[in-house]
C-alpha cells in the first residue's frame, strides 16, 4: 500500500494498522460470504417448503373425502344385511315361540291320551 499515514476518528493510522484492518475485513468477509449465499437458498427452501406443505394438506384433504365416501358406501351397503339379520333374528323368535307352543300341546295330548287310556283300563 502507498498510502503511509490515514486519520480515523482523530488518531493516525499507519501502513500496518491498515493492513491489519484490510485483512481483518476480508476475514469477515470471507466468513460471511458463505452466510450470504446460505440466506439466497433459504428463500428458494421455505418456498419449495410451502409448497410441499400444501401439496401433503391437499392430498390428506383428498385422503379424508375418499374415507369419508367409502364409509358412506360401506353403511349403505350394510344397511340392507343389517335389515335382513333382524329380519331373520325375528324369525327365529318366531320359531323358538312355535316350538314351545307345539311342545306344550304335545305335553297337554300326552297327558290326555294318559288319561284316557287310565279311564279305558278301568271300564
């Protein structure tokens, strides 16, 4: 450097405090440039971010209406065998009540025909 003597703040500076003071600020400035060139990219990544964001809530969103319709499906679909298993529950009541209605006539003519038959022995 030619330059020998410089005033800063009212001192003087010689040819190696400004020396001192070039390399110091290239250091910084070698020690920021890859900050720099970090905080260019951070912009592009928040922005790919967001948009990765709203493609994923899009496809749950898109997600929730095919479960949401496929219940639909699955309970109208149900809800005929549904009918038919309490239809068929009732059925079977029935029967149960048949059964035990035909048993308990059949006890009442087995004790008639007992009967009978007892009054038939003695005359």
């Amino acid at each position: 450097m030619s330059l020998k003597k410089s005033s800063l703040a009212g001192g003087m500076l010689t040819e190696k405090d400004m020396e001192q003071l070039t390399n110091a600020v290239q250091r910084l400035v070698q020690s920021t440039a890859p900050l720099g060139k970090c905080m260019d990219y951070v912009q592009e990544d928040l922005g790919q971010m967001a948009k990765e964001r709203e493609r994923w809530q899009s496809t749950y969103r898109a997600k929730i209406d095919d479960l949401s319709e496929a219940k639909k499906r699955t309970e109208e679909e149900l809800n005929p065998l549904k009918q038919s298993l309490t239809d068929l529950g009732d059925q079977v009541l029935e029967k149960i009540q048949k059964i035990k209605s035909l048993k308990n006539s059949s006890a009442v003519n087995t004790a008639r025909i007992a009967q009978l038959l007892r009054t038939a022995s003695q005359n």
